[in-house]
C-alpha cells in the first residue's frame, strides 16, 4: 500500500515534469503566425482556468462553500499584478486621464540591479503580491458571509464580487486603478523571452503553465493534508464536523481565504495572458464559467476541474470555432453556422452535463486514483 | 441512453478536432478584426459593409506582378476588451498578411499587443483613442483621434450651440466614449463641466437626462455606443431634455437616424464623411446595399450611409496599397513599407505620420434633421 | 454511585425556550467520573433538546454546565428573553457563555447522533483520521508542504490502532456509509473516542437496532468506559439496556425532571410508570 | 428642493414597479423550491425579445397576449426540462442547472439577434409622453406602480382564497408534509413557475417600453435585481418583495442622481461619482440585511434541526 502510494507520486511527478517540458519545446517551435498557435493560447487560457477552477473547486467542491464572488477576487489579483508591473516609462501612458499614485514596478526596480534573474524574481514577486492582496480582500469578505448559509453565501458573495468591481472601476481611485480605463504596457506573456547567447527562448506559455502547475500541487497539497480532510468533513456534514472539534469559523476562513490567494493568482495569469487588465470584464458572468468549468470535470477533483477548464477552453475558443464560421465537420450552412451558434451548442453540451452527468467527468476522483484502481485490481487478481 | 448520449458527445468533439485542419488557398488574406456582436456589433457590421463592397470592387491585387485573390478573413472581436486579444489571435493564426479595425478603440488596444508580438500590421479604421497606436508599432490609423475631435466638438459646443455648461456622460470602462468625454472636457473647461459614467447594462438612462436638466447644462455631450444612444434619445424626447445632444463620430449610424426621426430632440456629430460628397460612391455602394438582403439588413435596413462604412471602404484600398508597395503577403514586408503608404480615398487623403496616426485636420459636424431622418451637413470643423 | 470520584459534568437550573415554548425546563443533573447515566424520557420530553444544550449546539435560555471542574456554559434571559421567559431561577445566573461545540469537544467532550452523521463520502479510516485534526499541532504551512510527516504518522497509527479496538479492521477501507447499521454506530463512537474525550455523550445508541446488536453495542458501551477510562452520558429508548449498564438514570416528561436514581429505583417510581403508560387527566 | 428630487423618486416608483413583478416569481419560486431561479431575469428578456420579433410580424392585440402565453410556456418548460430531474439532487445543483440554463438563454437571444441591440416596439399609449406634476415622462412610468400594486392585490387574493393558492402555502411551509398530504407537488411547482414568469411577461412589457433596448445580457440585472429585492424584503414573503423592489428602485435611482442632488443643494461642489455604484448599491443594502437580518423585513425566522 505504502509502496504504492510512493510509486504514484513518483509517476505523477514525472508526468508533470514531462509536460512541463513539452510546453518548453512548443513554446519554442510554434510562433504565433502559426497555424497551430491556437493550441498554445489554449495552454495559456487553460492554464488561467484550471488555476481559477481548482480554487473555486476548493470551496465550492472541498469545503462545500457555495461561493460566486470569483470574479471579484480575481480583479483584484489582475489588477494588483499590472499595477506593480508597470514600467515607468509607459506609466503615464498607461495613466493618460489621471496621475498614477503608485509608480512602483518590481521586475523593473530588480532588473535594475539583478538583470534577468531580477525581471523574473519581480514577475514572482508581483504575482504572489496579486494572491495577498485578493486574500486580504477575500479575509475581510469572509467575515461577514462566511456565516451564511448555502444560496445565501452564494448571492452574497455574488455582490461581493460586483461591489469590488464598481470599486475598482471608481473615478476618484484613478490614480490608482486608472479608473474604469484598462490597464496595459506590464509584464505581460509575450515579454517573457530570454536571450541566451545566440538563442532566443521564449517563455509565452511556459510561465503561465508553470504558474498554474505549482499552485495547483500546493492546493493538492493543502487539499491531502489534516487541513483538507477538515474540510471535506465540513462539507459532508458541518454539525458532525464541530462536534468533533473543528473549529467552522476557523476553517471555513482558511479555505476562502486560500481560495482567494489563488483566485488571485489566477487573476494576474489572466492579466498577463491577456496583456490587458480591466474591470469590466471581470463580470458575474466570468464566475459562471468558472462554475461550469468545475461542474463539467467534476464537484470536487482536482484533476476534474483542471480537465474541465482546458475541455472548456479548446472548445469554445478552438474546436467549436467552426460553427461560428459557416462550416463544421466539413458542413457548409452558413445560415445556420454563423456567429453565435458555437455557444449554443456549447451551452447545450454544458446542460446535458449538469442534467444526465451530475458527477462530471471525474466525479469525485482524481487521475491518481485511476491508477490506484488498477492496481487494486491487479492485486485481487493475484 | 446516458452512454450513447456520452459516445454523441465525444463523438462530436472529436470529429470537431479533425475537422480543424482545412486547406490552404493561393490568396492574399486580409483579417477583419471587427465586432460583429456586443455593443459595438451594429456599428462593426456597418464598418464591414465598406470592406466588402471595396473587396467587391476590386476582388484582386497584383503583388510583385503575380494577381492574388483578395479574401477577408473575419473574427468577431465581440466588442468585449477580454475577447479581443483571442479573436486577434485567431487572424493572425490564420495568415493574414495584415488586418482591418476595429470599431471601437478599447477592443483595437487590448488586442494591440497580440499583434505587436506576431508582427502583423493593423490598420485601425475608426478607434479614436490615442492609446491605439501610442507605444505599439505595428499599430496604425486612417481616422483622426480623439484629442482633435474632442477639441472639435467643445469649440462647436461654445460657439456654435452658444453653451456655457456641459454634461458628459460616457460608459464606465470605455475607451472610446471615455476618452473622447475627457479630451472634451479639457477643452471646454473641467470647471464647467458634469462627468458622469453609467455601468454596463444600463438600460435606465432617465436619471441622466434629469441630472443635466437639474445641474442646469445647456448641452448634452455623450459619445457612447449607438445601442446606448438609441435609448438616450427616447428618454430625451420623452423629458423633454430641452438642450442639443452632441456625439462623436460612432453616432454617423442610421441607428441615430431611426431613433430621432420624430422626436424633437437635435442632435449633432462630428464625423470622416457626408454623403453626397462622391456621388458616384454613393450611388454604387447604395446600389449594393439594396441588391445585398444581408447588407441591408447589417446597414439597419435602410441605405443610408454611415462614415464608418466609407471609411471601412477606404481602409481596404490602403490594405491594396500596402501589398502592392510592399510587394509580398508576408506582414513584415507589409509592416516595412506601411508607415510610406498613401491614398487618396473618398473620405479624403491618407497618409500616416511618425507614430502611425492620420494625418487628418478636419471633420464633418452634421445635425439630424428629425422630420426627414438624414444628416444635414452643418460645416467642416479644424482645429488651429 | 461514584460520588468519591471527582463530578466530570455538572448541569444547574438550565432551561431552554424556543419562541414561547419551554422545551426544557430547569433541568439539573450530575456525573461522576467513570459513571455511566443514561437521560430517558418518552418522545419529546425533551432529552435531546438537553443534550443540544451540553454539547453546545444550543445555547440556554438559562442555566449553567460545569464540565470537569470549569464553567463551560451559562447564560440568562436576555434581549427578546427577558420579557417573555417562562421559566424559573431568572437572575441567579448573571454570566454569558456561549461556546461552539468544537470548543467543548477540546475540552473532552465527544458525542455521537441520534441519526448517524457520518462523513458520507469518506472511508471508515478517514472518518477516524479527520476526528484526530483537533489534536494536531501542525499550521497550515506544514501541514500543506509536509512538515508534519511525524505527527501525520502517528495520527494514522493511533486511528488505525482504534479501529483495530473496535473491531472495524476488517472495513477500514470501505466507504462509511455502505457499512451495516451497527458498525455505522460502532464507528461514530469510534469516531467520537478518536477525539480523546473524557465525557462521551451518546445519542440514542440502539436506535433501529434488533435484539442481537442491542446487546452487542451494550457489552460494547461498557467496553469502552473501561478501556478508555471515560464517562458516558446516554439517552436512549431500549430499556434493557438502559437498565443494564447505567449506574443513574435521570427522567424527563415535559421538559421536566420527574425522577432520578439507580435503575432499580427508577424502575420502581410510579410517576415514571406514568409518564410512560401515558396518564391523562381525564383518564 | 423637491423639485429636484421628485424626477429621482418618480422614476425610481416607475422602475420598483417593474423589478417588483419580477422579484414575485423569484420569492414564490424560492419559498416553495429553496432555488434561486437564476434563469427568471433570463426569461423576462426572452419576453422582450419575442415581442420585438412578433410586433414585426403580427399587430400587437395578438403579439402581446402571444407573447405572454409563450413566456409563461417557456418558464413551464425550464422547470420540467432542468429543474424537475433535478428534484432530489442537493440544492447545489439545481442551483447550478439554473446557471446553466441561464448561460443557454443568453447565448441562444445571442445567436438569434447577432448580439445587436433590438429596439422595443412602441405600443401605443403606454408609451405617449404625458405631463404630471410638472414633469415630463411617459406614461407607462405613471402607469407602473398602479399596474403592479393591482397585480400583487390579484395575486395574494389568488393565494389567500384558491386551492391552488392554498396548496401553495402548504408547499412553502412544508415540502415533505404537503407531498404525505396528498398535495400534488408538481402541479403546485409548475403553477408556481406559470405565475411567477406571467408577471415577469407583464413586468418586461413595461420595462422595455420604459427603456427600449434589448440584448442578451438585458434580463441579468434587472433579475439579480428583483432578486435582491425579494430577499430585502424576507424570501418567500410576497408583499416584502414588493416592497423590496419599490425601495431597490427608489435607492438606485436617488444613488444615480445623489451628485446632482447634493451639488445643487449646495453640499458639495465637486462630482464624487456615486453613479458607479448605481448597481452596487443595491448588493451593499442585501449584504447589510443578510449579515444583520437575514430573514430581510418580513422573513419568518426558521431554526435548523440537529
């Protein structure tokens, strides 16, 4: 058994190694006039994605917090990250309407002594500084609604979420939020290139990948420790949970604000992919597909949710695309292919998934366990 | 059921895959980068009624003494800044040699950066906003910006509508209408004026017209979107808003048109062209509009003419120019060669200077006539 | 009687009204370390209302608990309360506190439910491994990145070594909820023992059980009251068992006390016999 | 003074007035099912966007009782189709099959109308411009608040003296009880539903003549909206819906105009910008009554059972 467990996490590593290192190599084969670049901005808003789900699955699957205010906390990681990413020299562009406040950039303050190695530390700095910032927020939020109940919770922080980003979008905070006006000219994915000797590699897709990658094993982790079994416990059933000492006020935070750290994150990835910050965008909306992306791999698994995301966004931003486009599966209907259709049928897809495929793809499990299981199977074999 | 069900599903993600694999084609490709739905969707399809009857005309191009079919290539931008970058994306994967848009400025600068780092040159249409081209070069622009229509419109404001105190509304995390509202106010004085911002999903614009009734404007300054503007002027017309409404260059639509035809509200709107100036222009593309249900149909389904459909006409024949001078479909040729281009278009002459803007120093001011629904030309407007 | 020993809980005057209902009524009751007391009553006399109250599900309307030596609850009538109380003993209580249970179940306290509440969709192991969580000592940065291997061990080992001792080994994998109905109760209290309490308080034990696992559990309940040194407060309908293992029984009719003593007592007491048969007034 | 705010309070009244109709199906909705029918103000646009199409092909004496018929079916079937399946799942998910329902509405008035902007048909009188107490407005604003009050008094004589209205009660009271008393359910759920998206129909028709414009996204915030409504006034309860909704919309709309107010009023000389919170205001007031009285103004309280 103990072996086992081993061996899996040996194998999972290594899996995850792997990818890590193909992602390297396209990333430096595929140029974005490629054909099959779309693939790449796929891994980019994939990986934004599955950050976003498996922190919403923490509360929403995990801890059986039903929350919609992703939303919000990932504005504040977006913006948090431009903010601090800004070079001065584009700052009063970026500004054009205000006096930026704040004039502070960490990978140009560290470049300026560390080179290279000081961009990329900024970059790290920056995000981790978007995660504080939207656990902050998150603490403070969870104070108050943490005490609601289910639909109650979820509403709440529904309006959290739009309180934030009527907030963020507020005249009288131009100086620091640039207003309702977007963010742009910071670290963003398409600066991430390293030129080493002769060679120039690009980091593009890399970084938000790996991003997501480490965030997502330390929410595995958190998830497999003492601290996630107490919140699977919550979720199973809250009164059994305090009656055997765990602490609900206590916990509960913990996960939202966990929660909140990486929805945060998420939020700067997003920021970086999309080299552009701005509130409007981060809209209620925005939740409901992160929710859907959890429901579609699964309530509750890790893997699910990361599945779900990427399913999510290669179809709707890739394989589907013919359907807007007047040709599909070789069909030429322009009149009924045109733009729009591909939601519907994806919104369809969706629906059929929440009514006759409640689990999901995964259910509860994650791919680990399908290993288990085989092996489990072998073993009564014998 | 539930496995067939399941089997359907993958079935047709699968086959949706392979069925991303298509074939290439021996043409020059040209990426319209547009909204076609959102906000900005009427205003787009009206901007890409002009490229399509400028494709129509003129379906080829002769680069480097080889003629190549002309194919435009759209994405829906969607109007929406977090959509943008992935329809631009999207164009540039499918190899266009350079691209066209968009209405509206926030979706051209979100998307700048993805051009920027492909390489691939954009030529915007009708975005205003400074930011468009400022810091990206691979950016440029055949209209004028907002600076200069902003001073335009408060020069116009003071001395030809005679008003001492304005009120500006534009939409909350807009480029455009919240660009044009700021360039605005710095030439009319902050002092007398009102800013205000409506958020997304506004549908209740009532409040507004009472706050500039209240706070005792004598004009109404809102240059936002044409399905924004639609509303404003019936609430105008119902509280008998009693001041002239001023917009920029997004109001040159039949929507505005449609919506005031009847109403005793005036409205008036600096723009890139007034019909009537090339009358055979104006005779073909109506022509074609007429013939064309679908055209009619993105034209608001009459043929009056928007500026931003002759300016999307324009913008096709400086894409023709680009090839030729460049000589090749590859971008970065095109990108080289582009910044020396110049036309000589129905909305005026064309040429870019250093950072990749128009060199344009005028603008059409024109007034809805509210009995016949069309533009009356008032004066061409200059800044100087 | 075990009155040598020190009082492990200790329950003054607590009364509970819910609106204008008094579901308890200045019910007052002691344990003995070691002891085994059993609360019974007939339907809606107000047991597990009282139960609520010691645990810290509810807070008394008045009243006060003394749990091994400390204060642990106390209230009095307040805001709304104060005019509309209808009990007894209003002002003798002047201190307000009010924990969660799982501050209770710190200080020693473990329960099991009336209508099993098991974490469904977990194994029997986890269900006793995640009842150990209170004891850890771990933050969440050392939990999540490992830096508890050793207490993470031993908390395995000593849930394993659990349900070694009440005889789950041989299910310890399985999901919780498909086990039968009497090892479903086995692994609450097993679960509630992982805790380390010092009073186990057990909910209807043999609720739905037959004849045979009644007496099982009975022989059980014992058990464990030995082997882990605990005390055991119990409410339950199964008089044989109630009369076999208890030590004390208080009776509840109403809200009410109406009687306590030994089993043999109680079995004798004509109001208790009432309370049962249901005597009416116009009977 | 007065003359400066009563524009504000006029067409905030005109504006409840509407939020209210469509907070009604919300709170019956929720008080019998516990679900938060996120796809109502869905319904509400697909009620505006039939009748654009329809005042297009057919006079309005049929468009507009087709209209109402068409959406009362739709809020029939939404209910059979991905809420019923659904009965006995946790709550979760039937709030996220709502969800999802409300994602395909959207994106399928996104695919019929090319994601442009409809413009209402005007229906005649309601949309003239009258003159009362010396302010211009059109009529429907006037018409709101009265419509609205004789619909809720139609409604709860409806629930207060029908069978069905009873069975209702009991349903709201009691889910498992009503079921052992023979009540049938699903016709109670579905009559909920009928109701509940018959004057969401009448409330978009006033709404879209009020403020002519529709677009997919058109029903989101109205119906988070009402919805909010409903729980400010304690979910489940009819009359504090209405109430919710009259005083959402009075907020919203003095919010929207609290610059101008208090600059002619001479308290301030300089924007502050309160306009942006228009929408946000009105989830400040539900986290306020949530974290404060979270059974809003006229909630019953219920206690869990351990």
């Amino acid at each position: 058994m103990k072996q086992n467990e081993k061996k899996v996490s040996w194998i999972s590593f290594l899996l995850v190694l792997a990818f890590l290192g193909l992602v390297f190599w396209l990333d430096q084969i595929i140029k974005p006039t490629n054909k099959m670049y779309m693939l790449m901005t796929v891994l980019q808003k994939g990986s934004v994605y599955a950050l976003a789900a498996v922190s919403m699955n923490l509360l929403n699957g995990y801890t059986g917090l039903f929350s919609l205010g992703h939303a919000g906390f990932m504005l504040i990681g977006a913006y948090t990250y431009a903010i601090f990413t800004i070079p001065s020299s584009a700052r009063d562009t970026v500004y054009q309407y205000f006096d930026a406040a704040i004039r502070i950039s960490f990978p140009e303050l560290l470049s300026n002594s560390m080179g290279s190695a000081g961009t990329v530390l900024g970059v790290a700095i920056a995000v981790i500084f978007a995660g504080l910032a939207a656990a902050f927020f998150g603490y403070l939020i969870g104070l108050p609604v943490l005490r609601l109940k289910s639909d109650y919770l979820a509403i709440a922080t529904l309006g959290f979420a739009e309180i934030i980003r009527a907030v963020f979008q507020w005249q009288k905070l131009g100086p620091i939020t640039n207003g309702s006006n977007l963010l742009k000219n910071f670290m963003r994915t398409s600066l991430f290139k390293l030129k080493v000797g002769d060679t120039k590699l690009v980091f593009s897709t890399f970084v938000p990948v790996l991003i997501a990658t480490l965030s997502i094993i330390v929410i595995v982790k958190l998830v497999n420790s003492t601290y996630g079994r107490a919140f699977k416990a919550i979720r199973d059933d809250e009164v059994a949970a305090e009656a055997m000492g765990i602490n609900l006020a206590k916990h509960k935070m913990i996960s939202f604000t966990v929660s909140s750290f990486f929805a945060g994150v998420s939020g700067a990835m997003m920021a970086m992919v999309l080299s552009i910050a701005q509130a409007s965008n981060f809209k209620a909306a925005m939740t409901y597909e992160i929710l859907l992306m959890v429901v579609l791999g699964g309530i509750g698994s890790t893997s699910g949710s990361v599945i779900g995301s990427f399913l999510f966004v290669a179809a709707s931003e890739w394989w589907l695309r013919g359907l807007d486009s007047g040709k599909f599966l070789g069909i030429e209907a322009p009149g009924i292919f045109r733009n729009g259709f591909r939601l519907v049928v994806f919104s369809v897809i969706i629906m059929i998934v929440v009514l006759f495929f409640r689990k999901g793809i995964m259910g509860e499990r994650e791919i680990s366990d399908l290993f288990r299981e085989k092996k489990k199977a072998k073993g009564a074999a014998r | 059921m539930k496995k067939i069900l399941a089997l359907a599903l993958v079935f047709c993600l699968v086959a949706a895959f392979a069925a991303v694999a298509y074939a290439d084609n021996p043409v020059v490709k040209i990426g319209v980068f547009e909204p076609q739905s959102g906000d900005n969707g009427a205003g787009g399809k009206q901007e890409v009624l002009g490229m399509q009857y400028a494709n129509k005309m003129t379906p080829t191009v002769e680069i480097d003494g080889v003629t190549y079919d002309v194919q435009l290539v759209f994405a829906d931008n969607a109007s929406s800044n977090d959509k943008a970058p992935t329809a631009a994306q999207d164009l540039i994967s499918n190899g266009v040699s350079l691209v066209l848009g968009s209405y509206g400025s926030g979706v051209s600068i979100a998307a700048s950066d993805t051009f920027l780092n492909a390489g691939v040159p954009a030529i915007g249409v009708t975005c205003t906003n400074p930011q468009v081209t400022a810091g990206c070069d691979v950016y440029f622009r055949i209209c004028f910006l907002d600076p200069f229509q902003g001073t335009v419109l408060a020069n116009f404001a003071k001395s030809e509508l005679g008003a001492s105190k304005a009120y500006c509304l534009a939409k909350l995390g807009d480029d455009y209408s919240g660009g044009l509202c700021n360039y605005f106010i710095d030439a009319f004085g902050k002092d007398n004026c009102v800013y205000e911002q409506f958020p997304e999903g506004t549908s209740d614009f009532s409040t507004y017209i009472t706050n500039a009734q209240n706070q005792g404007c004598d004009v109404f300054f809102s240059p936002v979107s044409t399905e924004a503007a639609a509303q404003i002027i019936a609430k105008a017309d119902t509280q008998a808003l009693g001041m002239p409404i001023l917009a920029g260059d997004t109001w040159d639509s039949n929507v505005i048109l449609n919506a005031a035809k009847g109403t005793d509200v005036r409205i008036c709107v600096t723009t890139f062209y007034q019909e009537g100036a090339n009358a055979e222009f104006d005779a073909g593309i109506k022509e074609w509009i007429n013939s064309d249900a679908t055209a009619l149909a993105n034209n608001g389904g009459n043929d009056e003419l928007a500026a931003v459909t002759v300016m999307g006409y324009d913008a096709y024949y400086v894409a023709l120019e680009a090839l030729k001078a460049a000589g090749s479909v590859d971008p970065e040729a095109v990108l080289e060669v582009l910044p020396g281009v110049t036309y000589e278009g129905v909305t005026g002459n064309i040429a870019f200077d250093d950072i990749g803007d128009a060199l344009r120093d005028s603008a059409f001011v024109k007034e809805c006539n509210t009995e016949t629904g069309v533009w009356d030309f008032v004066t061409v407007a200059t800044v100087g | 009687m075990r009155k040598d020993k020190p009082c492990i809980l200790r329950v003054e005057d607590v009364t509970m009204q819910f609106g204008g209902v008094v579901a308890v009524n200045n019910f007052s009751m002691e344990e003995y370390e070691g002891e085994i007391v059993a609360i019974i009553g007939p339907n809606g006399a107000g047991k597990t209302t009282a139960f609520n109250v010691i645990t810290g599900v509810y807070a008394p309307t008045n009243g006060r608990v003394t749990f091994d030596g400390r204060k642990v609850i106390e209230n009095f009538p307040r805001g709304k309360m104060k005019k509309g109380y209808l009990g007894e003993n209003a002002g003798k209580y002047t201190d307000h506190l009010e924990p969660t249970p799982d501050k209770l179940t710190a200080l020693g306290m473990a329960r099991t439910f009336q209508n099993i509440r098991l974490w469904k969709s977990m194994t029997v192991f986890e269900n006793v491994l995640i009842a150990k969580h209170m004891k850890r000592t771990s933050n969440l940065f050392s939990a999540t990145f490992g830096g508890n291997r050793a207490e993470e061990k031993r908390q395995r080992d000593e849930a394993d070594a659990l349900i070694e001792t009440v005889g789950l080994s041989d299910v310890r994998d399985e999901p919780a909820t498909s086990l039968p109905y009497g090892k479903q109760r086995r692994l609450e209290i097993a679960r509630a023992l992982a805790t380390d309490p010092k009073l186990l308080l057990l909910d209807e034990p043999a609720a739905g059980m037959n004849p045979q696992e009644t007496v099982e559990l009975t022989r059980f309940i014992g058990e464990i009251r030995d082997q882990f040194h605990v005390s055991i407060l119990l409410i339950e309908h199964h008089m044989d068992l109630v009369m076999d293992i208890s030590d004390r029984i208080y009776v509840l009719d109403f809200g009410s006390m109406i009687a306590h003593g030994t089993p043999v007592e109680i079995q004798a007491n004509e109001k208790v016999i009432d309370a049962y048969l249901g005597v009416t007034d116009d009977a | 003074m007065g003359k400066t705010i009563l524009p504000y309070i006029i067409s905030g009244i005109s504006v409840g007035g509407q939020y209210a109709l469509i907070a009604i199906g919300y709170t019956m909705v929720y008080g019998i099912l516990r679900l938060i029918n996120f796809a109502h103000g869905d319904v509400f646009m697909v009620a505006g966007l039939m009748m654009v199409y329809m005042a297009a092909a057919m006079p309005l004496y049929i468009a507009i009782p087709l209209m109402i018929v068409l959406t009362v079916l739709l809020g029939f079937l939404i209910e059979r189709v991905a809420y019923r399946p659904l009965r006995t799942a946790p709550r979760m998910s039937v709030m996220i099959s709502a969800i999802g329902v409300s994602y395909l509405i959207q994106n399928l008035a996104l695919y019929i109308t090319g994601g442009l902007n409809k413009n209402y048909p005007s229906i005649p009188w309601i949309s003239d411009r009258v003159h009362v107490l010396g302010l211009e407005t059109s009529r429907v604003t006037i018409i709101t608040p009265f419509l609205t009050l004789l619909l809720v008094v139609l409604l709860v004589l409806l629930i207060n003296h029908t069978k069905i209205g009873m069975a209702m009660r009991a349903v709201s009271l009691n889910f498992e009880t009503s079921q052992l008393m023979g009540i049938r359910i699903n016709n109670v759920i579905s009559a909920t539903f009928i109701i509940g998206t018959f004057l969401a129909a009448v409330g978009s028709m006033l709404f879209f003549t009020n403020y002519p414009g529709v677009v997919p996204t058109s029903g989101a915030m109205p119906g988070l909206k009402a919805f909010v409504a409903a729980v400010f006034g304690g979910i489940g309860s009819i009359p504090g819906a209405v109430i919710g909704a009259f005083i959402i919309g009075v907020a919203e709309s003095l919010i929207k105009g609290l610059d101008t107010i208090l600059i002619v009023n001479g308290t301030i000389t300089e924007q502050i910008g309160f306009a942006t919170f228009s929408d946000a205001f009105t989830f400040v007031l539900l986290i306020i009554v949530l974290v404060f009285k979270p059974t809003g103004l006229f909630g019953e309280k219920t206690t869990d059972k351990v």
